[in-house]
C-alpha cells in the first residue's frame, strides 16, 4: 500500500496528527518509506474509535453478572456427541485455529512463546505439543485438519523459522497456514500517535481479537471455506494440555446446531484471573473479564474460561462484518523526545488498546457451555514463576501422562520422568492399545 507524502500529510492533518511528520527533515529515504508505510496501515477510523473511547463515549453498558448454566457429560450424551465429531473430522471439515500472536510478556522469554521448550525428555517446545496432536488426527481420521496459526509482526518469521527448523514437527506444510495479525498505534494522554523514534509510530498487537479481521485480511476464512471446513477450534499457545479437536466438543457444537461453544473450567479459587460467562437474557451469553467483576461477583462464579472454544465457520464470516469494543490499558510506552532519542518512561504515559475475541460472544445465536476436566486438559504457561509457570504446567503434564501409563497398566517410579509423544496416542486407552502393539516408543 502506497502513499505519498503528500497524502500522509493530509489525512495526518485531518485527523489531527500532524505531529508524526515532526522528524521528516531529518529522515533518510528508507526511514521515509517506512514511515510512510505505517500511516498508510492506520485505519484511522479506529483511532476515532480509540480516542472516543478514551473520552468515555463509547462506554458500553455492563451486564448484571449472572453465571451461565454448563453443560455436563452424561454417558449417553458422551458417545453420540464424539461419534458426530469423528464423523466431521472423517470429512475433513475441522479446522485448528491456534492464536500465538502474543507478546508473553510476563514468561520474559525472548522469542515467540510457541517455541518456550516444555517437553521434559524431548526438550522440544509448545509448538510441538499442538502439532503433534493435529498430526495424530490425520491418521487417525485419515483426512488433515488445517492448522492455522496467528502470529504478530514481533514473532512471524521467527514462528516459521521454528516450524521449518523441526520440519513442521511432521505436518505436511500445505496444512499449517501463518498468518499475521494487525497491530493497533498507542495514543498518548492527549490521544495523540505516540512515535517511539524519529521514523517509527509505537504500535503493537492488536489483541486475540484482531484474529477476525486478520482471517479476513489474509484470506483464511475463503481458504477454510474451499476446503469445506465447518467447525473451528480455537486454542490458546500457552497450554500444551489442550485437547485440540476433541471430537465430543466438536460434535456437541455440531448437534447442538451452536455458533459458538465455550470450555469452562472449574476455577481454582473464587478469585482465580478467569473470564466468567454470564447469561444475557434470550439464550445469549457474554464473557466478563475477572478485572472487571467486584471479588463477590467474582465469587459467584464458579466456572471459568481458559478460551478454548469451537466456532462454525458461518458465525465467524457474520461475527468478523462487525466492529469489535475497544479494551484499553494504561502503560509505558516508549517514546522519542525532542532529540530524537527514545526514553523509556518510568510511570504509564499513554493508552494501548485490544480487542478480545470473546466479545462476540454476544452475538452467537445459539451456545453450548461445556464443564470439562481441568488436571486432563488446562495448565496454561503465562508466567516465569508461581502459578501458571512453567513448573506447574510441567507437573500437570507429568500428573497427566503418569495417569495415562497406570491406566495403561504402566507404573513409573515418581523420580523418573515421563513424555509421550501426542502423535501417537491422543488418550489413556489408545497408549494402552499402542503398547500392547508395541509401537509406542517411549
Ligand atoms: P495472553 O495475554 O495470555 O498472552 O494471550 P501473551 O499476550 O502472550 O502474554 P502477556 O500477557 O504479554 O504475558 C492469550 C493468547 O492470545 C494470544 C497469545 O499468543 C496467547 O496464545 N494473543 C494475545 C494473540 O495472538 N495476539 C494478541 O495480540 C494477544
């Protein structure tokens, strides 16, 4: 996308930015372009929408808290909602939808966080875990489920360099789609662009909601679509626990006929940092953030969601036409004084903003909230140390893996650790199927 300077001068002027040409005597020609390339990437239909926000005129008015009712297994309901999802993944109609486009801030690991190694004896890292499970579902159901990963403009090349170095952990690479998110500008406390450089307008992600519009951008949704994809599973890079695909919660969506379906966990103490579901009224559902509920709202829910889901493929082409509500944080953000040098303040000195993808929520006609187990399937990497860290997903894996050899007659001594491979069993009864045969390596 080209733009003249001429141009960037007008509708920076227009819409009151005039400041981000402040250096433009002093930049070099390849400086110019690039700067010139990031005012042509502004929707600046969003930053009106930032800076109203900013303003509080486009405060949306909050729902009374009231925690959604969850769907639990029952036996009967088990074996007919996985053989529906088995049959859709025999179609080839399930796609994997993997979100990696975050910062990981707070793991502190200098790279994508996909490539943070988990395995105990593989040394290999997240990726691997989802890969792995996506590959198993191919020969089990004889028909690939097209992985698209969204990574951010920080960590693209390097999530692709990490799939090619580990020969796409055996997935045909026709099968795994990158595709980069959008990046949103920060405003500052006047609700102007903030330039981090002489040359360069601060921008970053723009939150697991920009997955919408980026689908859109890149094509993916019109890709999913030719290779007649119906159901959409959404997963989080930060859990190696997750069970991708689970063809019960496949075929729960399918059945229940559902736009969107929800995993909820039980939490681990009321005032556990979940996202509640509350019902709106007329069989509609929002998700409230944890920050956003007093500690007695909060308490009242027992259930929260660690954002695994299932969208049909329709809900996510109707849910994607819309405009998606701003979240907005107040941060530090680097910027370039007067000199053209980048200070990096002590105190928060402007506004990022996100947008998170269960805020369409809301408009998904029909729902299903599923309970599930949490030790089988949700210990989350977002932290250095303490809870949700490396330690304890390790340990979760460990507990998980340990519960599938005894169940597979297998016991280990509890000083001695243990992997499985995700492509070769998806569950206890399959490792136990697999050693008996005696293809399991272990
Ligand atoms: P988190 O907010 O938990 O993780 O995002 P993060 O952004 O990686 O880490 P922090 O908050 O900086 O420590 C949950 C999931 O959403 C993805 C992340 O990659 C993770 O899988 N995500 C988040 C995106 O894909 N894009 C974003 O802009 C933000």
């Amino acid at each position: 996308m080209g733009m003249t300077i001429e141009q960037a001068k007008m509708v920076l002027e227009q819409n009151g930015q005039a400041h981000v040409l402040r250096f433009w005597g002093r930049l070099d020609r390849a400086a110019r372009g690039a700067l010139l390339r990031q005012v042509a990437e502004i929707d600046f239909k969003d930053v009106a929408r930032m800076r109203q926000t900013l303003e509080g005129k486009a405060g949306a008015s909050r729902p009374v808290p009231r925690p959604a009712a969850v769907t639990r297994w029952t036996r009967g309901r088990h074996s007919e909602a996985f053989a529906a999802g088995e049959t859709l993944l025999r179609k080839g109609r399930v796609a994997a939808l993997l979100v990696a486009g975050g910062q990981g801030s707070r793991l502190g690991y200098d790279g994508p966080k996909g490539a943070f190694k988990i395995g105990p004896l593989s040394g290999m890292p997240l990726f691997y875990f989802h890969a792995r499970k996506i590959l198993r579902l191919k020969r089990v159901y004889g028909r690939p489920v097209p992985f698209y990963i969204m990574t951010s403009e920080v960590n693209d090349a390097a999530t692709r360099a990490c799939f090619a170095e580990h020969g796409y952990f055996g997935l045909d690479p026709a099968d795994v789609i990158f595709f980069k998110q959008g990046v949103w500008p920060a405003l500052d406390e006047s609700g102007r662009l903030i330039l981090e450089a002489p040359g360069r307008i601060f921008v970053s992600p723009d939150g697991h909601g920009g997955t919408l519009r980026a689908l859109v951008k890149n094509g993916c949704l019109k890709d999913m679509a030719a290779r007649g994809i119906r159901s959409v599973f959404y997963f989080q890079v930060d859990n190696p626990l997750v069970d991708i695909a689970d063809p019960a919660f496949i075929g729960l969506h399918a059945l229940g006929r559902a736009d969107m379906a929800l995993k909820l966990c039980r939490k681990n103490s009321p005032s556990e940092t979940m996202g509640a579901v509350t019902r709106l009224g007329g069989g509609r559902y929002g998700l409230i953030e944890y920050s956003e509920l007093t500690p007695a709202q909060a308490a009242r829910f027992k259930y929260g969601s660690p954002a695994i889901h299932v969208f049909s493929l329709g809900f996510l082409k109707r849910a994607a036409r819309k405009d998606m509500p701003l979240h907005v944080a107040h941060k530090k953000i680097p910027f370039c004084a007067d000199d053209g040098l980048t200070i990096k303040p002590a105190a928060p000195n402007g506004y990022k903003f996100e947008k998170f993808i269960f805020d369409i929520l809301p408009d998904a006609r029909t729902v299903v909230n599923l309970a599930f187990d949490r030790a089988e399937e949700f210990s989350p990497v977002k932290n250095a140390e303490g809870v949700n860290s490396p330690e304890t997903c390790g340990l979760a894996l460990q507990a998980k893996w340990r519960r599938w050899l005894l169940a597979a007659g297998v016991a280990v001594p509890d000083s001695m650790p243990v992997e499985i491979d995700p492509a070769y069993a998806g569950c206890a009864a399959e490792l136990k199927r697999g050693l008996l045969m005696r293809d399991v390596v272990m």
